[in-house]
C-alpha cells in the first residue's frame, strides 16, 4: 500500500484559498445534492453520459432488474434520469460528483496535498481556470476514447480525477524536485515529485490500456485520467508561464554568482 500524505510546504508564499474551496465544494455536493451517494435522480442526470455529450440529447433509460446468482435476491440498477442542462455541461457538473466515500476521500486527498503549491505558482485565479478547462478536457478524453474503443456509451462517469489528474502533471512540471512524502506500509518515505507523480501516471497507462477492448477497468475512467494529466502537462506553461520564467532567472543568477 502506496499513496501520499503530504509534502513539502516551506515555500508557499499564498494561502490556498480558492483549492480549499474546491475541495470544499466537492464535499458539499457529495453531501447535499448526491445525499452520500443515495439520490441517484441527481448523481444519474448530471454525471457525464458519452451518448449524451456525443448526439446532445438528453437520454433517460428505464431501471435495469436482474437476479444475484449468488443470493438470488433481485437487484435494481437505475437508469439514466433527465438532464435539465445541455448535456455538453455536463462534462462540468460531474466534475464535482463521485461514485462514493472511498473515491471522494482519494481525490481530496491528492488535492489537498498538491493543489496548494500549483494554485501558489499561478495565481488564484489562473488556478481556477486551469483546473475546470483541464477537468472538462480530461472528461472530454474518456468520452472520445469510449466511442473509439467500441465501449459502452450509456455508463455515466462522475468525478474530479481528471482535473485533478492535471494538477498533478502541473506539479510535476513545476516542482520537479520537492520532497513527496508516501506512506509505505508502515514507513513515510520522502520521494522527489518527478518520481511520485510519474510513477502514478504510469500506473494510469497501464491501467488504461488493460481497459481497452470494450471493457470497463473496474468502474474507473482511465482514459480521464490520461486526458486530464497530458492536458495538465501542456497549458500549465501557458497558465504558470509567468512562475516559470521568474524560476529560470533565478536559476541564472544562482549560477552568475557562483
């Protein structure tokens, strides 16, 4: 078991304002609207449905009953509920929804733990504009790669991994050095970002591809997650443009002076 708990913070300059609200909101949702998980009327008819996005209609499909081969017992699936919004925005609601408190607490925690440093070197604002633009991107990748690779298009996907994924490819970028710190086993072990971060993108290729062929990977949307680090990855040297060029100064006059 292998995930991170923190990280180095000395130098952040700005207090997170606006990643705290994100998490915030996300947490609001889960709670309020989504009723932890249980009012499926909302979670159904605003998560991302490729059919939807892909034709712009909206689809309600009946509740699927079939029997558990193993209780016996007759299991309802709901259907897909109406969408009171054009369903391309729905690439931006679902942004804010997960499937329940496991997947929740994941994505929280890997926001909480590098969104702060991404939101210090853009700015606020740049911030809150790259993670929603990478978050529908990222959402856009997984409804592009379900109609090419003959998946199912009626499965709704729902969460904040594909921006999040994108905050972590910025981190990266940025902070190719600053000390990770993963929880290993019973250990915490300090691991520089580049490594933490590109071993986690890894696992998500592999994964993915392991997803191909019309079959689901477990009920995770690799291809998101894919879409939303690459995505990540190029526009942060748009949006922390400025951060960088003031890193490469600084590096040049350390090396000036030596």
């Amino acid at each position: 078991m292998v995930f991170p708990i923190g990280d180095d913070n000395r130098d952040r300059k700005t207090f997170p304002v606006i990643n705290y609200l994100l998490i915030a909101l996300n947490i609001f949702v889960y709670i309020y609207y989504q009723r932890f998980g249980q009012n499926y009327e909302f979670t159904l008819g605003y998560a991302a449905v490729p059919g939807e996005i892909l034709t712009g209609h909206d689809i309600v499909t009946k509740a699927l009953v079939e029997r558990d081969p193993l209780s016996g017992n007759l299991i309802e699936t709901p259907g897909l509920q109406p969408t009171n919004i054009p369903t391309f925005l729905t690439l931006f609601t679902s942004m804010f929804m997960h499937g329940g408190l496991a997947h929740l607490a994941g994505n929280m925690l890997y926001l909480w733990i590098f969104g702060d440093n991404v939101e210090d070197a853009l700015g606020h604002i740049k911030y809150l504009f790259f993670y929603l633009l990478c978050g529908m991107l990222a959402g856009l990748s997984h409804v592009i790669a379900t109609l090419v690779f003959g998946q199912n298009l009626l499965i709704p996907s729902l969460g904040a991994s594909g921006a999040i994924s994108a905050v972590l490819a910025a981190y990266m970028r940025l902070f190719p050095g600053k000390a990770v710190h993963l929880l290993l086993f019973l250990f915490i072990i300090p691991v520089p970002a580049f490594i933490a971060v590109g071993v986690w993108f890894v696992f998500q290729v592999v994964n993915g591809l392991g997803a191909l062929g019309g079959q689901d990977a477990g009920g995770i949307a690799y291809a998101a997650h894919i879409g939303g680090f690459i995505f990540g990855l190029l526009l942060v040297g748009w949006f922390g443009s400025a951060y960088i060029r003031k890193k490469r100064v600084a590096k040049a006059t350390r090396r000036r002076f030596v």
